[in-house]
C-alpha cells in the first residue's frame, strides 16, 4: 500500500527560480529608456548638428575609426587575458602538490573559487574596454598611416622619405608599446591563474615545480612579449633622430656611433632570448629561462647604456664642438625646412640715426598708414560709442584689417556688436527673453587705424544700427560669434509675428524712445526641433524642459549652438589646430569669421620643436584662446587651411590653402568631401585673408636661434636672440611677492614698405634683441601678408619673409630702452604726469617699430581714460603721440605733428592724422606738450558755447595761474565724465577742449616756474 505523500506546510512555497516582479520590470525599462535617451541626446544630436553642416563624412569617418579601434583593441586585449586565466583553470594539475604551502592555498583557493567566473569573464572585458578606449584616441595615427604622402626629403642617417617618420613609424611605436603592455597583463595574470590553481608551486623542500602546461602556456608569452621588446629595441633606433639634447634636438654624435648599433644589438639579442624561452617550452629547467632574462636585463645596461655613457663622457664631451658639428648642421637644415624658414631673405641694415628735415619723404606710403588706434586699448571706446545696447559688445580686443576706401588700401580697426548674455539686464532674464527674443548682434564697427577725430576719438568709417559707412549694404545679423549665447530657438512660418528683436530705430536703449524692430530668422543655420523627439533630445542635452513645453516652439523652429566659430572649425575638422586669433570680415554681402587652419607634428626628423602654449603667449594673448584645438609640442607647422564661419548662418567652409603640405595631403584623401579647393576662394575673400599670427610667432621664435646657420657659431650660442618683452605692459607679480618676466611683444599687422621692397604691403612684424646684454636692436623679421584680390591666387609675394639684420658695431634702441626714455625723458614726464591728474589714468599704447628713413622709427600712442577709482565712465581717448629715431625725441597730439618735430620740423611725409588742424584738435595743445615743453603765447581760444569759459587771463603770478589751470582740468573732467553717462556727445567734446586748454595753461604756468622760456625743440634721447 503507498504511503501518502506528505502535505507542504500551509505557508511553504515551490522551490524554483524567483519570479521578478512587474514592478521591478518596469523600473528597469524604464532606466533603460532613459540611458538610451541621455545617450541619444549626445549622440543624435551630434548627428543632426553635423549634418546640417553638411560634414557628416567627417563625423562618420571619426566614429568608425574610433569605433572599429575600440573594439579591436578591447578584443585584442582581452582575449590573451582571458585565455591566460581560462588555461590556468582547465589546465590545472589534477592532483596538486601536497605541501604545507599548498593546504593553506587550498584554503584561499576555496574562498576564490565562487568569485572564479565572474573574475574570468569579468576581468578581460574591463581592462579590454579600458585598452579599446585608449587604442580609440589614436584613431588620427591609423587614418594618417593608412593614408600616407611622400615628403620628397629624407633624412641623414637613414635615408627614409620624412613621411616614415610622419605617418607611419608614430602607428608602429604605438602598436608595440600596445602589444608589449597587453602580453605583460597577460603575463601576470597567467602566473596569478597557475599559482593558484597549482600550475606554478613553490616550497621550501620542492622548490619551484611547474607543470608542463604551465610552462607551456607562460614560454609561449615570454617568447612573444621578447620578440615584441627586441621590436621595440629596433624602431627605437628611428626614434633617435627626435632625441631631445641640451643644444639641439635630433641624433648626436653619440647617438649615431653608440645608441643606434646598440639597439640593434639588443634587437639581435632579443631573438636569442626568445629562442631560450622557446627551448623551456620542451625543457623542464627554470635556469633556462632565468638565464634569458639575465642576459636581456645585462644586455641592456651593458650595451644599452654603459657603453653610450663611456662614448659621451670620454669621447664626445673632450672634443663636443668639433664632434657634433655635422649633427648640429643637420638639426639646424631640418628646422628651418620644417617651419618653412629656407626662403627668408637677409638684409644687412645699417640703420641711420641722424634726423634730417625731408628724411621721410621716400616712406610717405608707409607714414601716412602708421596705426594709432592701438585695438588691445579701444575697445571700450567702440563699446561707449558703438554697442548702441547694453547687451550687445565687442570682443576685448579688436581686429585689425584692411579694406579699400576711396579706391586705396586702408588699414583698419574692426569690431563685432556681438550679443552679450552676461550684459542682460533683470528685464532680460526669462527664459523666453533669453533663448527666443534676444537671439542675435548686429553689424560691425570699424574706424580708421591712422586718424583720430579732434576728441581723440576713433574716426569711424563704419558705425550705426543699422550700419552706414564703407561697408555699404551685407547681412548684418550676427547669430554666430564669440560670445552667443549657449542656444536660441529661431525660426517660424511666415505668417506668424516676428519674436526676434532686431534692433531699435530712433534710440540707442529702451529708455530713449524710439521703435523696436522685430525680425524672423530666414537662414539655415541649425537642427529643427518643430518635432517632439528632437524636442525631447534637445531638452535632455540642455537640461531644459522649456524646449518641450513652451508654445513658442513651432514646425519650422530650429536651434542654433556650438555658435563659437573656432568650435565650428574645430568639430568638422578634427585634424587642424587652430590659430588663436579669429577676425571678422565684410565680403561678398555677408560677414564671416576667418580662422586659419594648421597641419603639425612633432615627428620631422632632426627639427627643433616649440613648445606653442609658451610660444603663442604674448604680452596681450587671450589666455583663454590659446587652448584652441592645438598641439602642446610640433617641431613641423603649416597653414595648410583657411576656415571661414559665416555669422549669419553658421556655415563653415574649409579651404585648401597649403596645396603642397603632405600632412593635408593625406587628410584630403581621409575627408575628400570635406576640402574646398583654394580657386573657390572669392576676390573679395582673398583681400582680407592674412599671415597667421601664431605659425609667425613660431617662426620668429625658431628664428631667434636658427638665424644662425653655421655649426659652429650655432655651438658657442654667442649670436642668439630673443623676441623682447613688451615694455608697455608691466611685469607679473609672483605669489611670492617677486617680479615676474614680462612678457614678449606681439607681432603688429601694418601697412608698411620694407627698405628691399619696392611699395607698401601689408606685413606682420616683429623685432629681436640679444638673447643676453643690452635691449638693443639685434634683427627686424617681417613677413608680407597681403594676399591681393585675385579670385583663387594670393599674392606672389604672399609669405615673403624679410630679415633685416644690425651690426653690433652700429646699436639701436630696442623697444625697452625707448619706453624707457619715453617715461625718463623730463618733458614727456611732465605733461603725461598732468594728463593724469583729475582722476585719471595714462594708457601707453602698442609701440610700434617701422624700418622707415634709413633707420628705425618707433611711435607710441597715449591714451587718457578717467581711473576707476574716479567713478567715471572709462573711455581712452587719444591725447598724445610719442616719436623716437635714433636719439631724437618728439611728442605732439597728432603723429604728424610729432614727426615734424624729430626732423628738424619737415618730415617729408604726411601721417594719416594730419587733417586735425588746431582748429580741430584740441586748443593749443600741440605746443603743450611738444619738445622742451615750452608754449607760443597765443591768443586764448574763445568760448565755445555761453556759460562755457574760454581761457582765463594771463594775469596773477605762475603758482596762481598753475592753480587755476588744475582746477579747470578737474572740471573738465568731471564734466566729461558726466556728458559721457548721459550721452551728450556735444558736452563732451566741449569738455575735451576745456581739457586740453587747461592742459596748455598748466605746463605753460610750471615752465614758467621753472625758469624755461626756450623755444619748442625735439630733445635729445636718454633722459633728457
């Protein structure tokens, strides 16, 4: 009979798997759903925003060459892992040694053996994924080795095309460093696996047993890992001819005879080390492998490092200068081919100091262009005048230009009313005012580089919203810029009401009055989002919910971001580095940012490299600019590339512009779609492209050394120079409280015809001093930047490089030395020291260097603004123009004026400022503040308006009369300060005079208190 099956207990369950739960269910969908989202929002967004560019082959390009390393490389470094910790497990001795060692790595083995999987399977894939995303930033390497594009040079020693060293010797480098790295990991991990599991044993009576499969599975790692060591021994010998020495870079002498035959010496023995490791594999005697990693360890200090060492100190150092003399030259041959430098032409240049009247009539061209308005010091003067709201600006500092005026070239000054975010107003905070109506700037604002208006003033050639000048009629509208804002959302049919604001006609803000306009945006210049999905993603990417909720979104919306044109450069051309300075430019009816474009490596055999943060760095460098997507190191440049930006639509274009640079070669093979050729470039393009600023400061940096093209003056260093610091800008204080160096000055963009030349071009500048010594004039380099106007073709002379070279026996004043004069000199002293009273400050401006007259003039522009502790507006304005060549010294209000008085009263030559007569420029103050600092004792100007004063009469004794001019000239001031907040340009003109009036009367007064009744003479330099 059965026996009845027992009942379960009422509150027992079934055993089984538990059931999850719909709850849980549905939270993990949903996490699910997010993550895709959050990805989505990056990654489809990134899509869309590429493809509106139209450089979607650039983007997918990136991605599968990222895509494929990634996995590649994770695989590649996982599996040899796994398969490590996989054989030490399945081919573990089935009966372990049984040693006291061994009973207490039972113990370990079994609180492991639960963990054994998870570390199996889950080990690889990590450090996988790590080795896939560390193989997938060098996805540039493998498209440039893929791609690779002769030089036409090779190099010294081995006499490979420079392309080896380029494209294809850096992929190598890297895969056996790759390879090296994963085999070592692997290693370890299979000596982990089989000490655990048994394969490997060590105990006090038995010593180091290892079993046949173990020795197997390690000899066979061992093997690869030293093939892949003596491999590296090999290339390393390539990579000798980038060494880094104390005096140049590239293959010393010590290199080439002692490094070189022995890495291929160590590559020898490598092999030999590895046929070792092969014979353990059927031998079963640990000294066998022992003995291979002895003699590799050996080798390697013997002949790796011993022996350079013996060959460099008894050698090479008794008798260095003539032994590395040819490895100096090749060093020396390569840096200047690699920066482009072979072409520069020399000019010895005896510069004359004596002034003679007429010495600068052959250089009126270059005169009547020299630049006054200095664009690092203007811009608040363009924001008072020109921002016409109080959240559109310009950028810190302007750009300087050329356009043709009047059928002639005309250096400029310009800058972008760009929207500025960070100036709105409590009235502009909301989300619809910030992201819907406030979307755009308006036009530009450029003034002539060599004038000024009687206020000192910029005189304007293009101003006004809209604007009215030069420019004539081009799209305005600036929705792409430096300082956009993050987003907008612009765009909607076109029978709905305009949202954007344009600007307001009849008024400069709100509370003047006048009519708003409204605008529609009608361009193309971003993703749509009149759908929910894209809505949705964008909502995810900002953080902000509005772009899904707020009614104001339609079909025909799009979103406009990413809108700063080094960024849109940066993105579609992941290849480039990119200058740090970007400008505007009016052509063909619309304004674009031009951002010039390089190729660079750090790889060109025997080529001195430039550390191009430190290089680019200058006296008025953005800091936050000079990060623009570029390399840290490069020993080879070209501006292989002009980019421009459009600022109405965001638009790039990328064209070619260095057609032989091998480097763009090759990524013109990679993007074929994404490179314009350089005949699309328009006419009116063309004129206003320019020299790039960092790939010169580079030059002038290797040119400062590499002047020096012989060997064994290169050796004794005796010649070398440097960029000199910029005597306007005062040096750093240090945390320490000590003083910091100065630093360089920055190379000038001017109009200007060079002693060589035959007519005035637009060239890029700068000067050298002694690398130590004297602040005296050692090398003048300029480059023509002038591209001319000819569609698709620049200028035969574009890039011509011109270095004017001094005789030590003949000195100049280097830029330190004349500020210092400047500032010494007791007239200057004088009328800057009265400048400053009433609660204002001077403003030294760039100090400009001109190779003119036979000699070396050097103008200055001084500024005057009221100090911030004044509490007034602060607004320079142009108040003197200081003159130096040879030991002459003149200062006047007008560079004209100024010129006059260093050449015996006639230059010769007539400068751009030279229509302010004194009857426009301020009253008297050209005698003021001239020479010796002594005044005609003319007629006091008549008062300009009623209940305006004219001068006071000469009457009361000096001291009195000094006084009263100081009084005078704090109320001007004030008054100006005052006219200035308000808007009353009329008062402020008026107070301008009074100033300069009072200016007059006050050093007339301290003269006369001095005892000086001499007549106005240019001074002596030196201090007097």
């Amino acid at each position: 009979m059965p026996r009845p099956r027992p009942r379960p207990a009422p509150d027992a369950r079934p055993s089984g798997p538990r059931r999850i739960s719909p709850l849980a269910i549905t939270a993990g969908v949903i996490a699910l759903l997010v993550i895709l989202l959050v990805i989505a929002s990056e990654v489809w967004t990134k899509f869309l925003w590429t493809d509106q560019l139209e450089f979607t082959d650039v983007l997918l390009t990136r991605w599968g060459t990222q895509a494929a390393l990634f996995f590649g490389g994770a695989v590649l470094f996982a599996i040899p892992l796994f398969l490590s910790l996989r054989l030490a497990y399945t081919k573990r001795p089935v009966y372990p040694p049984v040693t006291r060692e061994q009973e207490a790595l039972e113990q370990f083995r079994s609180a492991v053996d639960p963990l054994r999987r998870g570390l199996t399977y889950g080990a690889p894939v990590v450090i996988g994924a790590f080795g896939g995303l560390a193989l997938s930033r060098r996805w540039q390497d493998v498209q440039l080795f893929l791609h690779p594009q002769d030089f036409g040079q090779t190099d010294p020693v081995f006499g490979n095309d420079i392309s080896f060293y380029v494209f294809t010797l850096p992929l190598i480098d890297m895969l056996i460093s790759f390879g090296q790295f994963v085999l070592l990991v692997a290693i370890v991990g299979a000596l982990v696996g089989h000490f655990i599991y048994g394969g490997v044993s060590w105990g006090q009576e038995s010593g180091l047993e290892v079993t046949r499969a173990a020795r197997r599975h390690l000899g066979i790692l061992a093997t690869v890992y030293v093939l892949l060591l003596g491999a590296g021994h090999w290339f390393q010998r390539y990579d000798l001819l980038t060494a880094v020495h104390s005096r140049f870079e590239g293959a010393s002498y010590a290199d080439v005879k002692a490094i070189l035959p022995a890495q291929t010496i160590l590559a020898i023995a490598s092999i030999a080390v590895a046929a070792l490791f092969v014979v353990w594999i059927f031998r079963s005697d640990w000294r066998i492998p022992a003995i291979g990693a002895g003699l590799m360890i050996l080798s390697t200090l013997v002949v790796g490092n011993l022996y350079p060492w013996a060959i460099q100190q008894f050698q090479v150092q008794p008798n260095e200068r003539a032994l590395e003399q040819p490895y100096i030259q090749n060093n020396i041959d390569a840096t200047r081919t690699a920066f482009n430098l072979d072409g520069v032409n020399e000019v010895p240049y005896t510069a004359s100091t004596d002034v003679e009247p007429g010495a600068l009539r052959s250089d009126a061209s270059t005169t009547a262009q020299i630049r006054l308005m200095d664009p690092h010091i203007i811009s608040p003067t363009f924001e008072q005048r020109e921002a016409n709201r109080r959240y559109w600006g310009f950028e810190d500092v302007l750009n300087v230009d050329r356009y043709e005026i009047d059928g002639e070239l005309q250096d400029t000054v310009i800058g972008v009313r760009e929207l500025r975010p960070d100036k709105f107003g409590l009235a502009q905070r909301s989300w619809v005012d910030q992201h819907i109506i406030y979307t755009h700037g308006y036009g530009t604002a450029a003034a002539y580089g060599n004038r000024r208006n009687a206020d000192g003033e910029p005189s304007f050639l293009q101003s006004g919203v809209p604007g009215q000048g030069a420019f004539g009629d081009y799209q305005e509208r600036v929705y792409f810029g430096q300082h956009s804002p993050d987003y907008s959302i612009v765009g909607a049919p076109e029978s709905s009401e305009p949202e954007e604001f344009d600007y307001q006609r009849g008024g400069t803000d709100e509370e003047e009055g006048g009519d708003q306009v409204y605008n529609t945006y009608q361009g193309d210049g971003g993703p749509s989002v009149g759908g929910f999905m894209n809505q949705l993603l964008y909502a995810i990417k900002f953080r902000d919910p509005n772009i899904v909720i707020s009614n104001y979104l339609n079909e025909d919306s799009q979103i406009l971001y990413d809108r700063d044109p080094q960024q849109r450069v940066r993105e579609v051309a992941p290849f480039l580095s990119l200058d740090s300075q970007m400008y505007p430019a009016v052509v063909d009816d619309q304004l674009v940012w031009v951002v010039d474009g390089y190729t660079s490596t750090s790889e060109y055999p025997y080529a001195q490299s430039v550390n191009l943060d430190q290089t680019v760095d200058d006296s008025q460098t953005d800091p936050n600019a000079t990060a623009a997507n570029r390399e840290r190191s490069a020993n080879y440049m070209r501006n292989s590339v002009k980019a421009t930006v459009n600022a109405f639509d965001g638009s790039v274009t990328l064209y070619t512009w260095d057609t032989e640079d091998p480097i763009l070669k090759s990524w013109a093979e990679v993007f074929p779609d994404a490179l314009q050729p350089a005949s699309d470039i328009s006419g009116e393009l063309m004129s206003h492209l320019r020299y790039p600023a960092d790939l010169f400061k580079a030059q002038r940096e290797i040119l400062s050394t590499y002047h020096v093209t012989e060997a064994d003056d290169f050796f004794t260093q005796q010649d070398f120079w440097q960029v000199p610091p910029d005597p306007t800008v005062p040096a750093p204080t240090n945390p320490d409280g000590t003083t910091g160096d100065q630093a360089p000055q920055p190379p000038m963009y001017l109009t200007m015809q060079m002693p060589s030349d035959e007519s005035p071009r637009f060239m890029l500048s700068s000067s050298f001093i002694p690398s130590e010594g004297q602040n005296v004039l050692t090398g003048y380099l300029a480059v023509d930047s002038e591209t001319g106007d000819q569609s698709g073709n620049p200028a035969d002379t574009f890039g011509d490089m011109t270095l004017l070279v001094l005789p030590a026996s003949n000195p100049v004043n280097g830029p330190g030395q004349v500020q210092a004069t400047f500032n010494a000199e007791p007239n200057v002293s004088k009328a800057l020291n009265l400048l400053k009273s009433g609660n204002s400050e001077v403003l030294n401006g760039n100090l400009l260097t001109l190779p003119v007259g036979g000699g070396l003039l050097y103008v200055q522009p001084v500024y005057l603004q009221s100090s911030a502790s004044g509490g007034g507006t602060q607004y320079p304005l142009l108040q003197l123009v200081l003159v130096s060549f040879g030991e002459k010294i003149g200062f006047a209000p007008t560079l004209d004026e100024a010129l006059d008085l260093v050449f015996g009263g006639d230059s010769g030559a007539t400068a751009g400022d030279a229509e302010i007569t004194d009857t426009d420029a301020p009253s008297g103050t050209a005698d003021a503040v001239t020479g010796e600092g002594s005044v005609d004792e003319g007629e006091d100007a008549p008062a300009e308006d009623e209940g305006q004063s004219s001068a006071p009469p000469a009457d009361g004794t000096a001291e009195e009369r000094l006084e009263t001019a100081l009084t005078d000239m704090d109320a001007a001031v004030s008054d100006a300060e005052t006219a200035m907040a308000d808007g009353d340009w009329a008062a402020y003109g008026d107070a301008q005079k009074r100033l300069s009036d009072a200016l007059n009367r006050a050093i007339a007064a301290n003269e006369e208190l001095e005892g000086s009744g001499t007549p106005a003479q240019p001074s002596d330099g030196g201090g007097g």
